[in-house]
C-alpha cells in the first residue's frame, strides 16, 4: 500500500540529519511515521507501532485525507463554534507541534460557550500543564486539581506533577504526588 500511494523514506532521528529533523517534527518516540507534503508541511503522523491492519487502515485514512491537519484546519475554520472538532484538532496539534503550539486551540476551548464540562476541564488541564512545564513548577497542576477534583485527568494530571518532580530531582515531591494518587485512586475503588 504504501509503495503505491507514498514516497517512504526512512531516517535515524539519533544520527547525523535525522536529529534536527527529529526537533524540527516534535518527534517524542520511536517509532513515529511523519507525513509531509512537497513543501516539507507536516499533515499527519503515526506514532508507535500499529498492526498491520490497523497500519494500512491509518495509512488509507491519510492518504484520503480524512482528519488529517489540513483536513482538520479547514474544518475548524469553517465551524469554529464545534467544540468537539476543536478538541480533535487541538489534540492533532499537541501530537504534532507539542503542547506549546496547540495552547491557543485549548484556551479557545475553555472559552467556547458550547464546550461541555469534560471539554473545558480537558483545556483547563492542558492550560495547567502548559504553565507547569514551562515554569517547571507544579502549581499550575495544583491548582487544577483543586478546581476539577473529581475530573477523569486525574491519571495524567498526577503523571505531569510526578514528570515535573522527577525533572527537578524533588524526590520527596515524587513521593508525595504518588502517595496522593494512590489514595485517590483507593478511594474511587480504581486501585487494589
């Protein structure tokens, strides 16, 4: 399929060129398929490892051009008050751009009137997350937690305030952060 439909090249992100395009393409983990257009425009990715089926039914999807970034982009600027678009979008952006370059698609999000309370706590968290990593301080994410203490981030929200503790070497933080979780879990009947 994709000999038919697409020209593959394949490049060591850890050696020579394939490190500044491994920047340049926010690549977080491998393996990660990019798909880019002449002009070098990322419009789709494929992270991890998929299995067959499911790697031809993706690769049919991009190449259709189905819920690809251009396809997404247009939509979204056509329907700009469909909240559930500018999630799938926003998120198309973070997997491509990190959570830096999508932050303008959550803020809008948190701020659409037609954005439900799951919608908007998901913006709310990504907010939080943006302001804690650049900060490398977890009170953004503190602070989330106590706004949406009942919110369904709280797997990934804790997981950011644990990456965040471990990165400033807060073992004490990292402890703390998963005594909590565990707690909360336990009390929720998640953990045994």
């Amino acid at each position: 399929f994709a000999a038919q439909h697409l020209i593959p090249l394949e490049i060591d992100a850890e050696k020579g060129d394939g490190i500044e395009l491994a920047k340049k393409y926010h690549i977080g983990g491998y393996p990660t398929m990019v798909f880019v257009n002449a002009d070098g425009e990322e419009i789709d990715r494929i992270p991890g490892y998929l299995p067959p089926d499911a790697m031809i039914k993706e690769l049919s999807r991009i190449t259709s051009g189905v819920d690809t970034y251009p396809a997404l982009k247009a939509r979204v600027e056509a329907n700009q008050d469909d909240a559930k678009l500018l999630v799938k979008f926003a998120q198309k952006t973070e997997d491509m751009q990190g959570l830096t370059g999508s932050l303008p698609l959550w803020t809008k999000l948190f701020g659409l009137s037609g954005s439900s309370v799951d919608q908007k706590s998901l913006a709310a968290y990504k907010i939080a997350q943006n302001k804690a990593d650049t900060a490398q301080d977890p009170a953004a994410l503190r602070d989330y937690l106590q706004a949406y203490p009942d919110t369904k981030y709280i797997p990934d929200v804790y997981n950011s305030l644990s990456r965040i503790y471990k990165k400033n070497k807060d073992t004490a933080g990292e402890a703390k952060t998963l005594m909590e979780y565990v707690s909360i879990m336990e009390q929720k009947g998640d953990v045994t």
